[in-house]
C-alpha cells in the first residue's frame, strides 16, 4: 500500500515538473520569436544578476522598436 503511494507521488511529481517545464519552454521560445532578447542565456543570466542592468536592456529594445 505504501508503495503504491510512492508511485502515485512520484509519478505526479514528474508530471508537474514536465507541465512546468513545457509552460517555461513555451514561454521562452514566444519571447524568441519576439525578439526582445539576442541570446536567451545572457538576458536570463543578466535578469538575475542584474535588474537595473536587465531593465535597462528592455526599455532599450523597445525605444528600438518604435
């Protein structure tokens, strides 16, 4: 009994993660086709070191994109 319950845990643990990790893929290839960003990397990277830095870079883009 407790083993099926494991299972049962494990198998919904890896079903959130892939749900989740499918949303965030998604979500980073719309921001691609975007283009708000030159290399998705560098941006996440910046945008966690960074903020100002990161804020910067998007009011940027969208001063070039008017």
């Amino acid at each position: 009994m407790a083993l099926n319950r494991i299972w049962y845990n494990t198998i919904t643990i890896v079903g959130f993660a892939i749900a989740i990790g499918s949303l965030l893929y998604s979500t980073l290839l719309q921001f691609n086709k975007m283009s708000l960003w030159r290399s998705n990397t560098g941006f996440i990277w910046m945008s966690v070191t960074n903020p100002v830095q990161w804020l910067m870079e998007i009011s940027q883009v969208e001063g070039e994109n008017k």
